[in-house]
C-alpha cells in the first residue's frame, strides 16, 4: 500500500469517526501528494517530510511570537504527518553511520564535508533531519577521530 492509499483510507475513518483536526490534517497531505504526483514526483517521503518541516517551522515562528496556542495547532499537524514517515534514527546509529562515512570518504577536515554529507544522506534515507546530520558531521570533521586526520 502506497502512502497516499494508507492516507485515503486514514482520512476516510477519521472521518466517519468525526475527528475533524485529522481530517483537515489528512486533506491537505493528500492533495499535496496528489499535487506532486501530478508533477511527477514520485517520492512520497519527501512530500511528507516537507509538510512536516513547514509545519515545524510554523510552531516555531508561533511561538516565538507569542502564539502558543496556534504553535500547538501546527504541531499536532506535524504529529500526524510523523505518523506516516519512518521512525527517526537515534543519535547512535547517526553517529555510527556518519563515522563510517568520514572513514569510508577519507575525509580529514571540514573542507572534506561536501564528500561526507552525500554518503550519509543517502543511507539516512529521510530518517534524520538534514540539519541535524550536517551537525554531526560538522562535528565529527572538526574532531577528527580517525587516523587521517
């Protein structure tokens, strides 16, 4: 079952059970999975990890503006769509993975992370935040910790 057939049959109980923020919720991820399989974007994922991100930084920008009650409206939306993305890798098996990438690249400093960022996102494959490995990478470039450096 593709995401958006599991996102069809979601937003048809949540509707028959009368939850209206899932339903607004569900709604709109479709029609952006509609909207994007229209332009012949096929990954799904990436879809789904944006309308997570905008949402992110919607609460955000709420709350920083004083508006706590309209950030938790944006997080909750955040919340279901997390629902439908695969589970986050914890900073372990990042750091696992970004290790051996530095080793597997020979990179020896922080001119070296355009080698790095590559080999980790692609095995990463939407389970960490871009953000968040560009940092462990940054940190593992600028404390080296294998013997090239």
């Amino acid at each position: 079952m593709t995401v958006t057939e599991r996102v069809k049959s979601d937003l048809t109980t949540a509707l028959k059970a009368g939850e209206r923020e899932r339903v607004s919720t569900l709604r709109l991820v479709l029609s952006e999975l509609q909207k994007a399989a229209k332009e012949g974007d096929a990954d799904e994922l990436a879809v789904l990890r944006r309308e997570r991100k905008r949402r992110q930084e919607s609460a955000r920008a709420f709350r920083d503006g004083g508006r706590p009650e309209l950030a938790e409206g944006e997080e909750a939306e955040a919340t279901i769509i997390a629902a439908y993305l695969p589970a986050e890798l914890d900073d372990a098996e990042l750091e696992r993975i970004v290790a051996a990438a530095v080793a597997d690249s020979g990179a020896s400093g922080p001119r070296d992370m355009g080698k790095v960022m590559p080999l980790v996102m692609e095995q990463v494959a939407g389970r960490a935040d871009g953000r968040r490995v560009s940092g462990m990478v940054k940190t593992a470039l600028g404390n080296p910790t294998h013997p090239a450096a």
